[in-house]
C-alpha cells in the first residue's frame, strides 16, 4: 500500500505540473500574438533580466526577448558564438559582442550590416569612440549597448592629490615607498587581453600606432617604441604588485582593495564593488583620469565594451533589430548604468539627473546617475579622447602574439620587442603560422 | 587506445608462435567470434577512427573560420609551419619536461605509499580511502586552490616565502608548483595501479628469497619489481600519456604565461580561440603521433610484459 502511494504521488505531480505547463502556455500564447521569441545571447550583467522584461513590455507581444547568458570570461563567449555561428546556428538572434569582435563576425559574415531607420536610431547621439567600435570599413554592424574606459583609483589619504602624468605617478610611488607605505601602482599585467590594453592605451597616448589605420598592415612606430620603454620602466623599479604578471581584472581590483596599492588602473566597476565591499571607506576612493604618457597631452585610453548585433542566420530580423534598439535605449542605459556599473554610450544619458523613478525625488533607493555613478563626468572627458584597439578581423590572434611578446612586461627589451611584435604581428594578421 | 594498441602489437607474436592448422571447427568458431565483434569494431571506426581522419584531413588544408573565403588545400604546409615554430617546441619541452618529472616522482612516490598501504594492519580500508581524496577533487578546483595558496596575500604558501616573492610569475617556480600539483593530484591512483600489483607478489617467494638471505632491498628489486612488471607498465603507460596531456592545471595556475603551457594548451588556443581549424588539428595529430610513440617504445623496452600477451609477467 505504502508503495503503491508514494509510486503515485509523483505521477499525480506531474500530472498537475503538466496541466501548469500547459496553461501557462496557453497564457502566454494570450500575451503574445504570434509567440515570437528573440534570442539574445549576451553576457551575465546582474539587471540585464530587468531590462529584457521592460523591452518585452515595450514589445506589446509582438515578440517576446529572451535571455540567454553567456559565460563568464570573454573568451568563453566568444568562442561559443563564433562556434555555433560558423556551424549555421540560426536559432540565435540578438548577439551581445565585445567592441574588439565585431570586425571578425563581420569579416566572417556572421553578422549583418544595420541600414537605413535602424541605422539612424543606432548611432543617434551615440558618443563618437563607442560608435566606431561597431563599425568596420565604413559599414555599422552593431548598436553600441555599453562602453568602458580605466580610470586611475587612488585613496585620497594616502595621495591627496593624484598624479597627472606617469612620471608623476612613478615618482610618487618612489617616494611613499620610502615613507613605507602602500605605494604600488596596480593594473592588468598577466599575459592576456589587459596587458594588450594598457600597452594600445600607452602607444595611442604616445601618438603611436601598433597597426595602420585599416588593420591591414603593422607600423609599430616610434611611439609604439617609447610606450614599450614606458611599460618596462614601470614594470622593473620594483613599483609595481609581486605578482603583476598574473594579475587580472579582478586580482587588480582585489589587491587596492586590500590596501596593497597607492594607484589602481582599472574599468569603473571597482567603484560598484567597492561601495558594497568597504563602504566605510568608500569616502576615500577617488577617480581622476588616466595619467598621461605625453605631458602635456590628454591620455588616450582604449575603449571597452558590448555591442549589441543581429545574427545573419537570424530568423526574425526586424524584430531582433527592434529588440537590440530597446535593449540600448537611453532609458534602459541609464538602467544599466545605475545598476551594473557600465557605462552609457549615449551622451544624453550622462547629463540625465532624473532618478530611476522620476515621480519620486532622488535618494538612495531611488538613484539617478549622480548617487550611484560619481565618476561620470571623469568618464566622458576620458571618452572624449579614447582610443580603440586596432580594428581588424585578426584583432585576436593579435593580442595573443602581443600578449605573449609583452609577457613579462619588465623583461622588454624596446628595439627588439618592437621588431618581434613586427615579424609575428605581420603572420598574425594573415591568420599565418602557430599563435603562441 | 593504448592498450588497444598494446593488444595489437602483441597478437601477431603469439600467432606465429602457435602455428599448428586449425580444425573446422575452431575455424568455424573463430568466423563467429569475429562477426559477433564486427558491431563493436565499428562503432570504435565511428567513434574514434573518423574523428581522427577528420583532423588529418582538416590538418591538410588552409582553414580558418573567420577567412572562409581563402578555404584551400595545402599539403604539408600546416606541419612545415607548426614544426618550424618556436612556440611549438618550446611548448613541446615544457610538455615533456612535465610529464617526465612528474611521473618519475609519481612513480617513487606511489609505490611508497603503495608498500604502507599493503603493509598496514589497521584501518586498511580506511587509509586506502584517504589516500585516494586528492584523486577525487576535481583538477581544476583544486588547481585553483594552489594558485591561491601561492599567490601572495592570500595565500600561506606563497606567504612562508620572502616576502615580495610570487612564484607563480617566474617560469621555473611555476613549474615546480604546476609538478607539484600533478603529483599531488595523481599519486594515489599511481599508488592504487601499483598496489595491485603488489598484490600479484606471491608471499612464498619473498620469504623463500628472506630463507636465502636476501636483504630488504634485494627482496624488492629482484623479486617484487620483476613480478610486478606489468602493473608497473600499466602504471607508467596511463600516467605518462595523462601527463603529455596536462591541460587544466597549467591553465589555473598560470594560463600558459612565461613560457609555461603545453602542447595541448596551444592547440587548444590556435583551434578554438584562434579558430584555426587547419593549424589546430595539425598540432592535435602530432599530440596523437607523440601519444602513439610513447606507447610504442614503452611496449617495446618492457616487452612482453606487455599487458595482454600470453605470458605477461612470466619471466
């Protein structure tokens, strides 16, 4: 008897989750006329949902969006995209991609050109360094979803005032080392995509170039030299983290946070962290722009981000074109914004000081962009002189080769460096030979 | 695979050497078994053959997925290009350099630990139970472990060092850490293979060789090892071609920087980061040619105590 219940019970449960199934089928079938869903592969941004459920709201049931997230690292996401791309996977629609992927999927043909209205409402006051990133020879592939620039993090007890130029910020690092305390300066330098960053921001602050302007062909001029003597003197007087050449994002990140460095070179995120994780001293961590390499000339840091692109093989093009246009408006940036940390690539969006809820006044659980997102003003003056990484179908055998050739940064060697960099740029750009 | 082809190496020596003619009826029976094995025989064709096919016909042409346009067949360029590259072989030597010193540490160790384990009296379940926790911890989680345990700051290994010190950022420290935790990981399972070969050990002949006043020592090079010679192989054989694949470990610890990745890791990063489908299977089909070799000569210097010969462990 016993056993004739407990084997029955779960049947007669399924039966009732069947039924649930089937109803709320039928009542979403109500919601959305024709039930169309939109795919958007993108990647784990914590309200990301939110803004999906108000693009589906928007959508009326003309079609519904749906979220899938991608992994973690971004090298994880690409792969899984390129993959199921090149096997003729068309059951993606919305691809969130990062600024320096969109030359190679559009290279690939992997992605489809956004023309006309589309066009005009994607890049309608859209900041001119994020606009470029999604376009590739002349052509916009993507709508600009998020952008992303480093700031230098100090702690304003340690340094009142921060340093404005890299000889300054060395300097300093020199003295408080003295005076024993904290005084390294801190960035991405494990052998991977971040040193690429802060060596392309180096060289574009510099005036130099790694590549020509069409990516076709490498120049590594005379200030892509001086920025490689830059990153060696930075990296071996002994001011800089033991364990630079494994530091990541988020190692980086950690070791300010423990009270480790005087100067943090980062993307703006460490401040959302920050405030959740030492909020006693949130009062003293402070931004100011990147210094500069050139006295005298404004630091051109390297532009980071997502853009947001319609599949080729996508089934339902003008819905996903609507849909990628919701998931960027400027109302669900500013969402993004005040939520997730990352940065607007709508002008418009910095100077919004309505809160989340216009009815209401501001405060701290009715944000606008001033409560939550301080540094803006910092990160649109470093906008308006970013620079981008080299757009070029091979951008990523690339930085495997510069990642590898700059690895680790305090054994470089100028002259030489440069003209290794220049041999194994000119086969990695031909998608030629082994990247290492 | 391996022992597949220990299995194929050493059939046609046993056939020639019983060679008297078959009855009918063995032949008819013979018949039988074979097609009875036909179904499994081809689906191993399905499963492993035509994969391996597919990368070395992939590995012929010029093909990248981001350049389907340039789609050709090139020959032996692929293997000119990878044999002629430095990474490639610099790769190469890590890869070797890891998995001999860490399978000869493996070897000592296990053994070891697998005489205590034969030996205990006590709680003999127990301690074989124990021994084998670090072989059950995924790689990679506890490959993350280590990393923090070295890195300065948060970890106390890294910590009882000088201090400014991160090994994990200079080349040679890094891979006596990435050995460090390949033995940590695999000793036990070294230990297990070699317990039961221990367990092959006829008592009566070691205390028959104790009555002849055999030392210790000599009790154990000239009668446990000869006796044990084909579980020691098979101990070898797995740990070697495991260890010429290390993959995970080195890409927790330390992503390959420094000069510090392996064969596998570069493959891995020229097939599908860079995807370079050409490139990428040619260096997957000289990882297989090299796990081919290795087999091949471990066969041959322990001859017929090759597992699956006639008299394997006969002398």
């Amino acid at each position: 008897m016993g056993k004739y219940r407990s084997g029955r019970s779960p049947a007669r449960a399924m039966a009732g989750l069947g039924a649930a199934l089937v109803a709320s089928g039928l009542i979403a079938g109500c919601g959305s006329s024709s039930g169309l869903k939109i795919n958007v592969y993108y990647s784990p941004e914590d309200h990301f949902q939110s803004v999906v459920d108000n693009c589906n709201k928007a959508a009326g049931g003309q079609y519904q969006i749906v979220y899938n997230k991608l992994q973690r690292g971004s090298d994880d996401q690409r792969i899984q995209l390129a993959r199921r791309l090149a096997a003729g996977d068309d059951s993606m629609d919305v691809l969130g991609l990062d600024v320096t992927w969109v030359p190679e999927f559009a290279q690939a043909g992997w992605i489809d050109e956004w023309t006309g209205a589309d066009q005009a409402a994607a890049s309608a006051g859209v900041l001119a360094g994020p606009l470029k990133t999604a376009t590739y020879q002349g052509k916009l592939y993507a709508a600009p979803k998020n952008t992303n620039v480093q700031l230098l993090w100090y702690d304003d007890r340690i340094t009142p005032r921060p340093p404005k130029t890299w000889a300054e910020m060395m300097r300093i690092s020199q003295q408080l080392k003295g005076e024993h305390k904290p005084y390294s300066i801190v960035f991405t330098g494990a052998q991977y995509e971040g040193l690429v960053v802060v060596y392309n921001t180096l060289v574009e602050s510099l005036g130099g170039h790694i590549l020509s302007d069409d990516g076709k062909s490498v120049v590594m001029d005379e200030g892509a030299v001086q920025a490689l003597q830059l990153l060696k003197q930075v990296t071996s007087s002994g001011i800089t983290d033991p364990s630079l050449t494994n530091q990541k994002e988020d190692d980086v990140r950690r070791s300010f946070q423990r009270g480790d460095a005087a100067f943090e070179l980062n993307w703006p995120f460490v401040y959302a962290s920050y405030a959740e994780e030492r909020p006693q001293d949130l009062a003293h961590f402070k931004w100011a722009v990147y210094p500069e390499a050139k006295p005298g000339a404004p630091a051109k840091t390297t532009i980071g981000g997502y853009d947001l692109a319609v599949s080729s093989l996508s089934k339902h093009k003008p819905e996903a074109y609507a849909a990628a246009l919701c998931l960027r408006s400027a109302e669900n940036q500013k969402y993004s914004a005040i939520n997730d940390g990352v940065p607007p690539t709508i002008e418009s969006v910095y100077h919004d000081d309505r809160p989340l809820d216009p009815g209401k006044p501001a405060s701290a659980d009715n944000p606008n962009m001033a409560v939550k997102y301080p540094m803006r003003e910092t990160i649109l003056d470093a906008l308006r002189t970013a620079a981008l990484r080299p757009l070029s179908p091979a951008y990523q055998n690339a930085s495997t080769v510069m990642s590898k050739v700059l690895s680790p940064p305090s054994e470089i060697d100028p002259r030489a460096t440069a003209d290794k960099l220049r041999e194994q740029l000119d086969d990695a750009l031909q998608s030629k030979g082994v990247i290492p | 695979m391996t022992v597949q082809d220990a299995t194929a190496g050493a059939a046609p020596a046993t056939h020639r050497k019983g060679k008297p003619a078959l009855s009918e009826g063995k032949k008819a029976e013979r018949r039988l078994g074979l097609w009875l094995c036909a179904p499994a025989f081809l689906v191993m064709i399905a499963v492993t053959g035509y994969p391996i096919g597919y990368s070395i016909w992939l590995s012929l042409q010029r093909y990248d997925l981001r350049f389907p346009a340039q789609h050709e067949f090139i020959g032996f360029a692929n293997y000119a290009a990878v044999l002629t590259n430095s990474y490639w072989w610099t790769a190469f030597g890590t890869t070797m350099f890891l998995t001999v010193v860490s399978v000869v540490i493996e070897f000592v160790l296990g053994m070891a630990l697998a005489l205590i384990m034969h030996r205990t009296l006590v709680g003999r379940g127990l301690v074989r139970t124990v021994a084998l926790i670090p072989y059950g911890i995924v790689t990679v989680v506890a490959a993350f472990s280590w990393y923090f345990a070295w890195t300065p700051k948060t970890g106390y290994l890294a910590d009882m060092l000088a201090s400014g010190a991160a090994p994990l950022t200079d080349q040679w420290p890094s891979l006596f850490i990435i050995v460090a935790a390949e033995v940590w990981k695999t000793t036990p399972f070294m230990a297990l293979l070699l317990m039961a070969g221990l367990a092959l050990v006829p008592e009566d002949l070691l205390k028959a060789a104790a009555m002849d006043g055999a030392t210790a020592w000599q009790r154990f090079t000239r009668v446990m090892l000869p006796v044990m010679k084909p579980a020691i192989l098979v101990a070898l054989l797995f740990r070697t071609l495991d260890a010429f694949r290390i993959f995970d470990n080195i890409y927790v610890l330390t992503n390959g920087a420094q000069d510090t990745g392996s064969v596998s890791m570069q493959t891995y990063d020229n097939l599908v980061k860079g995807l370079n489908l050409g490139i990428g299977s040619t260096m997957a089909v000289l990882i297989f040619l090299t796990v081919a070799i290795i087999a091949f000569l471990f066969i041959k210097v322990f001859g017929t105590a090759a597992p699956g010969s006639d008299d394997g462990g006969k002398r």
